[in-house]
C-alpha cells in the first residue's frame, strides 16, 4: 500500500486549543490519520508544532 502524507506547521498562541481540535478533526473526516506531533523550534528561537497527517494513496 502507499501512502500520501500531510505535514502541519504551526506557531501555538493561548486560547488556540478548540481552533487546533476543530483542524486536526476536519483532516480526520477527510481519512487523515495524525501520524507524529512533536514541537521544535525555528532559528530564532519561535517554538513550532509540526503534526503529520498519512492516509492511503487515493
């Protein structure tokens, strides 16, 4: 089987959570399966949450 992948960049900011869930389960209803979600951060120290999304190849 192969499969095609999302990759989701994202700064967090306070207050975001409902935002952040509303997202992740619009990609679920379109087959996404959240794969990995890790935090790292840019070059000038901004934290960013990268989230990967896999489904079947269509």
């Amino acid at each position: 089987m192969q499969w095609e992948y999302k990759t989701l960049n994202f700064t967090p900011l306070e207050g975001d959570d409902e935002y952040i869930t509303n997202m992740f389960n619009s990609f679920g209803a379109e087959k996404w399966e959240l794969v990995s979600c890790f935090t790292t951060t840019d070059g000038f120290g901004t934290r960013i949450i990268r989230a990967v999304f896999k489904r079947p190849k269509q």
